[in-house]
C-alpha cells in the first residue's frame, strides 16, 4: 500500500463520519479514482461533495482533482521505499526514517480528536488500583507504565501470564480500573480480560488503532492512536510508540495532579533500589 493509502488508514479512526466513508472507499479500491469523477464518489460513498473536498484537503491537497493526480501517480509509480527500512539502507537513513516516522505517528495521534484524555485520567485517579492487560510486545509498553505508577505508590498490577490476568480482571470492582493495550484490538486474551472486568464494574480503558475492534465493545473509555511500521519483516515494532506516549501521558498527568503525595514515593522507592547501584 503506498504512501497516501497508509496516511488514509492512520487517519480514518479521527474522520468525522462523512470523511470517514470518503476514506474507506478509497482503502478498499484506490484504482477506482483514476476514473472517476467527484459526482461519482459522491454517489459510491453516500457523502456530500463537500465532504469530499474537506477530506481532501485534510490530507494536504487543495481538492478532489490533485488528490486524483497523486493517486494515479502512487498507483503507477515503484514500489516506495522512503518510508519502509529496506535492506540496503545504511545506518544514518534508518535514523533517519525512524526519526521522521516517529515524528508523523505522534502527531497523527495528537489530532485524533475523539481521545478523551482528561476522562482517562480522572478515572485513573479516581481508582483503589490500576490493572494493565496486554499480550506480546504491547506488554512491554504495559509493564513500563505499570512500574511508573508502582514506583509512585499506586496499587496497580500487570501480569505477563494470561491465566493470572483473568484472575486480576475477575477480582476487580467498580472502583477500579483496566487498561488494555492491543493494536488491532482483537487479541483474545485482552479482550476476554476486558469483558470481564467490564462485568465486574469497573472502568475499562483502552489504546488501541482500531476504531470498530471486538476490543472497543468492552472498553468504556478508548484512547486511538496512530501506528505506522517500517520494518522489513513488518513486525510492527514502531507501533509501540504512540502506545507508550500515550501511557507515559496518563502517567505525567497523574503523578502532576497528586503532586507532593508523588514525590516522596519516587523519593522513598529510589532510595531503596539504590543499594544495586555501583
């Protein structure tokens, strides 16, 4: 997929409805702009013309007619290596792409406007304990932000082993909160862990691309992020960035509001570990 097909993607999750129509007939056949004309897109994605020309310059084109120049382009041109690690690239263009592509997905995010940021965190700091849940490398992201607020004297949990997760997310109670974090939203485990914690009351909160994931119908609170992968085996490594900016968000924010109370945590627990220091 090239590049304006994957900025389309990223963006569909933060379109208005009408747009968001717009995007999805265009993802599911980019040929068909080529030949047709705005009445008629108008007609196969059910919006308004205007609608059209507000999405086409939301991606940076001043309307329908040079958005249709760049597709024919992208539809005819080689397959794009700038924004993809290719083998044969050195080190400095790595740094480089990784660079830029960390810079696009975080403010993709920024202006995913559906994101209640500021409920997230009043749930957070509402809650008797946090409790994370996520499998494969979205722990990773889960276990870092669980050691920040552990450090800050937060009950909280995060367990790695799928079984102990149902058994956290079974024990939970209204006054207290899930957060999931999956890409796609579909990982079974996450989302039968989120179903459960959602019958148990509590507040349920998840990061995640997808806007209409299995995930979503438990989630109380959804925080959407941006994700865009560069890797040649398309592991999705990067994704986990806007993951881990959004938790590292939830956390700044919590440990601001607490304030003194925070501080004397992160002082008391950095004195005790300080003894494995050289």
């Amino acid at each position: 997929m090239h590049e304006i097909l994957e900025k389309i993607a990223r963006l569909i999750p933060s379109l208005p409805r009408a747009e968001r129509r717009i995007a999805e007939a265009l993802a599911e056949n980019p040929e068909a702009i080529e030949r047709m004309t705005l009445a008629q897109i108008s007609r196969e994605s059910g919006t308004s013309e205007a609608s059209i020309v507000r999405f086409c310059r939301r991606l940076g084109y001043d309307g329908y007619t040079t958005l249709k120049e760049a597709f024919t382009v992208a539809n005819h041109e080689e397959p794009d290596t700038v924004n993809t690690i290719d083998v044969q690239d050195n080190m400095a263009a790595i740094l480089n792409k990784l660079y830029k592509n960390n810079l696009e997905v975080l403010s993709e995010t920024l202006a995913i406007k559906e994101n209640k940021y500021e409920e997230a965190l009043m749930a957070l700091l509402q809650a008797n304990s946090i409790h994370f849940f996520a499998v494969g490398d979205a722990y990773v992201a889960a276990k870092l932000s669980y050691i920040k607020f552990k450090r800050i004297g937060v009950a909280c949990s995060a367990e790695e082993d799928i079984m102990l997760q149902m058994i956290a997310a079974s024990n939970l109670t209204k006054n207290d909160v899930a957060v999931a974090v999956s890409y796609e939203g579909r990982s079974r485990n996450v989302v039968e862990a989120m179903k459960i914690a959602k019958q148990r009351g509590a507040t349920t909160i998840s990061i995640t691309r997808r806007d209409n994931s299995p995930l979503l119908e438990y989630t109380d609170i959804r925080l959407l992020v941006s994700a865009n992968d560069l890797t040649v085996g398309r592991d999705k490594v990067t994704r986990r960035i806007s993951d881990q900016f959004m938790l590292e968000a939830l956390y700044l924010g919590y440990e601001s509001r607490l304030g003194r109370g925070c501080k004397e945590h992160i002082t008391a627990t950095q004195q005790a570990i300080d003894y494995n220091k050289i």
